[in-house]
C-alpha cells in the first residue's frame, strides 16, 4: 500500500493532542518490520552498495560545514560503515547510527568509530554535539506524521551553523509498504516545507546520480543549516 501525502501540518498544540495507542501500534509496527527487512538482508545489502561511490554528497555537505580541523558528524543511518570510514579517512570524527542490531556490528568492525544502536523516531543524543548530520538514504523511512519532531530533534543535535545533508528517493509524495519496508517519497517541495518548518535554513539541493540526464536522477540531495542565533 502506498499513499499520498501532503506536507501540510496540523498546527494545533501537540499538548493538547496525545497520540493514541493505535498510533504507538502503528509507529512500533513500521519501525520493527523495515529493520527486520534490513537485519535479515544485512550481508547482501553490504555486498550490494559496497563499492557506491557517494563522494558528491560527503564533499557537500563537508564544504557546507566549512572551517578548519576535525568535524563531528553524524553518520544517520550508517549501514554497514562505509561512509563513516570515508569520513575517519578524511580526517573527520564521526559517529554512526543506525537501529538494525547487524548493522551496527558491521559498521563497528570495518570503520574502528562509535556506532549507536537507536531508532530513528526513538532518539536520544545530546544536544548540539555535532557539526554535520550525514543523513544518506535514511530519513524517507520516516512517516510524515512523525517527521516535524524529527526533524526538529535533528535540529537540536547540531552546533549553531551546523549543516544537515540528506539524500533521499524521489517520489511524488507517496508513503506506504513497498518491498518490505516503509517510505516516503517526497517532491521537492514537499521536502522542503517539512525542513524549513523544521527551523532549518536552506543551502542548496541536486540531483543524482552525477552526470546522468535529468529524467534518470532518481535521488534528490539538500543541504540546510541550523540558524547560527
């Protein structure tokens, strides 16, 4: 089942709004079945997208980052480590998560940096810890309902000027099953009325792959800021 969405919010207090317990059913069921999709296929997804070149992204969201020395970055949904090595080996100190357990065994292993095990909608990390988020194929897993407190979490994890990247499919805002896992695939500008309702400044967005001819850029990449004050 797949179906569109709109960006559009409820802006009543959330307050005054608990969630029931059929939305907590709902949120526990699309968090355990897309990491059961990703734990039992863990060793050939790491075979799959071992050797996807996503230097384009790494290096936009590092020149958004700007400035000298070491960055902190968040690898958000780290799959097997391979970006978090690339970070480490460009002198960057990152930190992986990801909430399938063979993942973060995985990513553990073959980058030597810190990885957490959490759930994308059950985060708990510190404030303003880090200089970058490296969100790469990651955030369309979460559900619409839930992405403005996401977001708005991300928000808070990053240093004033802190930069968020995230590279997602593209869609034409549909949200649903597909192949075992839950998505959304946003346009454009339904992605972007959710960052900036997030608090988020925007930098800039692209598509990919590099150098193929539009109609084949399956992916659309962006770049946003944390407010500096």
């Amino acid at each position: 089942m797949v179906r569109r969405v709109s960006a559009t919010r409820d802006t009543a207090d959330p307050s005054k709004t608990p969630s029931s317990s059929s939305d907590d059913a709902r949120l526990a069921e699309i968090s355990s079945r897309t990491l059961r999709h990703y734990q039992e296929r863990a060793q050939p997804f790491l075979e799959g997208t071992r050797d996807h070149d996503v230097s384009q992204n790494i290096d936009a969201l590092l020149e958004a980052i700007g400035g000298d020395g070491p960055k902190r970055i968040l690898d958000l949904g780290c799959g097997p480590g391979r970006d978090l090595l690339a970070f480490k080996e460009r002198g960057h100190d990152p930190v992986g998560l990801d909430g399938t357990e063979a993942f973060v065994r995985m990513a553990r292993t073959y980058s030597g940096a810190e990885v957490r095990h959490q759930d994308f909608l059950r985060l708990e990390l510190a404030s303003a810890a880090f200089d970058g988020i490296f969100a790469n194929a990651s955030l369309f897993h979460v559900p619409c309902s839930e992405l403005p407190r996401v977001l708005g979490e991300l928000l808070a994890y990053l240093r004033p000027g802190g930069v968020l990247f995230s590279s997602n499919p593209l869609g034409e805002n549909q949200e649903g099953w597909e192949r075992g896992r839950y998505g959304v695939f946003h346009d454009f500008d339904q992605w972007r009325g959710f960052v900036l309702g997030a608090g988020f400044e925007e930098i800039g967005h692209y598509y990919r792959p590099q150098g193929l001819p539009r109609n084949q850029q399956g992916w659309l990449a962006t770049l946003w800021r944390r407010p500096a004050a």
